[in-house]
C-alpha cells in the first residue's frame, strides 16, 4: 500500500496566501482553468488509490468474526 505521507496532501498557510494572490490576479477564464486542473489532478489521484483502499478494505472484511455482504 502506498504511505500515507506520499498519497496525503495539504497546502501550509504560505502556499495557501500565495494561491490566493494569484487567484485573485487571474481572470475569470484563468481561474476556471485553475480549478478544472486541480479537479482532474484530484479525480487522478483518488482513481490510483480507490482501488488499494478497496483491497484494504477486503482485507480487514476477511478478517471479521462475521460475513459481510
């Protein structure tokens, strides 16, 4: 399974500050664009883990007392 350190991302209060400046400074063309990029580049890496976080998942279900269905 892929660590969580290299799969878990969140932006510190200084890279937030200078999204924002830039956000700001775009157009409305540019900024729909931005968040088009950041929306695909989420999707892509929710797609390459949903399927380990479904191996996992399978994993701990085999491991129960009980059948889950």
């Amino acid at each position: 399974m892929v660590a969580y350190e290299e799969t878990h991302w969140a932006a510190s209060d200084r890279e937030i500050a200078v999204f924002e400046k830039m956000y700001k400074e775009t157009s409305r063309e540019e900024r729909l664009e931005i968040a088009l990029k950041e929306v695909v580049i989420q999707l892509m890496r929710l797609n390459a883990n949903t399927e380990e976080i479904g191996n996992v998942l399978n994993r701990i279900a085999e491991g129960l007392p009980f059948e889950c269905k």
